[in-house]
C-alpha cells in the first residue's frame, strides 16, 4: 500500500494490518484481501483530498459505500460489498483504540444483507467417480488419488492440505491440519484415503523428491516442490473431466461435500463443526439446510400426496 509521505490514513492502514496479522494471526490470504479493500477506501478519500483519520465524516463513508453500489465498470456482489464495508469499519474501530479519531463515524454504515448461499455439494455416487478417475499406478496418477482421497476424508481447505508436511499425517490414521487463524485441529482419516496415501508415499513421493530440492511437503509437484494451490485446482478439474462430470468443481466441492454427506449420515452437527475447523456452530448449521432440501425433495418426489 503506497503510504506516501504525509498521508496519516495510509500509515495507519499498514499498522492495521501488522495489527491484524499479529493479534488476530489472519491468514496471508485474508490479510490479502484487506489490503485491497483498503486500497480501494483510501484511493476514494485521496480523491476527495482526505489524508488523516480525523477529517473523514460518516457522510464521507456514507459516499464510499454507495460509490461501491453504483460502479457501473465493477459492478459487485451484495458479498462484495458487505465484505469491504465491513473492512472499513474495522478501520474505524482501529483509528478510535489508537486515538486517531475521537468519533467512529463508520459505525452506523449499511452493510448490505446477503442471501443465504447454500453450499455446493454432489453426490455420494459422483464423488465415488471423481475419486476413482486416477486409476493407473504410475506417480502422477498415485499422487493425484492420495490427494483427492485426502479431501474428501477430512473436508481440508486447500490451503490446509498444500501446507501439510509428511509428519502432519499421525499414526496414518490421523491427519494435523492448521487452519485459519494458525488453529490446530486433528481430523481422522479413512480407510480408502490410508491406503490411497499410503501408496502414494511408498511408490510416487520417493520419486518426485529427487526432483526438487529437499522439502518435508507431503503433495509434491511433477519437479520435487510443493504443490501449490492451483495445481489442486488443475488436478480437480482434470479429475471431473476424465469422468464426464458435467459440472463444473473446485477443492471447496471436496469440502461442502465432505460436511454434507457426514450430516446425512448422522454425524452430529458440532462433531462436524470440529472437523471443519469453524469458529461457530452457525456455519456449519448452513449444511443442515442442504440435507434437509434433500429430503424434501425425495419427499415431493415419492410420496403419493407430497404434490
């Protein structure tokens, strides 16, 4: 962020963040889009010839949430918006806890509500097609499986499971994954995804670690490093492919899918909320909601007076 010299709002935006990453330890990525939503706020108030926190009026945060409404060139998502307005306000709170400001004036700014977006899952049967797509046992095919198998079993984020290290797996039946906000969290591990795994390191992962230089990552790419995140993206893509899927699925799918099949089982939903890592219980009760349309609809479908 270009802080420039004079511009006391940008200055405190950097301490914003340094705040962010050491007392709340978000992630890169979160800190990331941050950042870019407020670029875009102090890009808007130098505009408006605004350089220090004490000089901007709620009429001036006020303008900033309608500006980001009314683009016409990038036009954004109700989500969108919530999300930046919601950065902005914690700026706000920022300037007051460090007396940069004596008036919070982004208190009382609209956040647009969101229509509740029902995560996406497929099915236990397309899920079975998609993990079976690497059939071969050469590395490639061995790595892919052991992958594919891994999201599924633990419902990992991406991030999680590119960061893991050969010892983050515990005893083979017990995987150590750190998610957001550096939490540590332990997720059993399935049969199909141990043997998948245990495979893969035996007669592919040797191979590949001779092609890179030395790293403890346990999904390597084809030349020895670590597989990075839109390699997953591209393995998914190539595994929906190869079995004519039809939709189109992303390394959140394996997630969704993971919390929505376990719910229909009848995992109980705070058994599912550990599992996944979430802070509040409220999150994962959005995946009641997909099991419960299920039943509805094999309801409307099979019951003679369900129509």
């Amino acid at each position: 962020m270009r802080t420039g010299a004079g511009n006391a709002i940008a200055v405190a935006s950097e301490r914003y963040l340094r705040h962010l990453a050491i007392e709340r330890g978000l992630s890169q990525n979160t800190l990331a889009a941050y950042r870019r939503d407020l670029e875009s706020y102090l890009t808007f108030l130098g505009e408006r010839d605004i350089s220090t926190p004490d000089r901007i009026s709620a009429d001036d945060v006020t303008a900033f949430a309608h500006s980001l409404r009314a683009d016409p060139e990038r036009p954004l998502a109700a989500s969108s918006v919530a999300r930046m307005l919601s950065t902005v306000r914690g700026l706000h709170t920022f300037f007051i806890d460090e007396s940069l400001a004596t008036v919070d004036v982004a208190h009382a700014v609209a956040i647009p509500k969101q229509s509740m977006r029902l995560p996406k899952a497929i099915t236990i049967e397309q899920m079975a097609s998609v993990l079976s797509s690497f059939d071969g046992d050469d590395v490639i095919s061995l790595r892919n499986t052991a992958l594919l198998e891994l999201l599924y079993a633990t419902g990992a984020r991406v991030s999680e499971v590119v960061s893991l290290n050969v010892d983050d797996m515990i005893d083979g039946d017990i995987v150590r994954l750190l998610g957001k906000g550096n939490k540590q969290r332990i997720v059993p591990v399935g049969s199909f995804a141990r043997e998948a795994i245990q495979k893969y390191l035996v007669r592919a992962r040797p191979t590949l670690s001779v092609k890179g230089p030395s790293t403890p990552a346990l999904f390597m790419g084809a030349r020895g490093a670590r597989l990075s995140r839109q390699n997953v993206w591209l393995i998914i893509q190539a595994a929906a492919d190869r079995v004519n899927l039809g939709i189109d699925i992303s390394p959140h799918t394996f997630r969704h899918s993971f919390a929505t099949h376990l719910l229909s089982g009848g995992a109980d939903v705070r058994v599912v909320q550990e599992l996944l890592g979430h802070s509040s219980v409220a999150t994962t009760q959005i995946y009641t909601m997909v099991t419960a349309d299920t039943l509805r609809d094999m309801y409307t479908t099979a019951h003679p007076r369900a129509r």
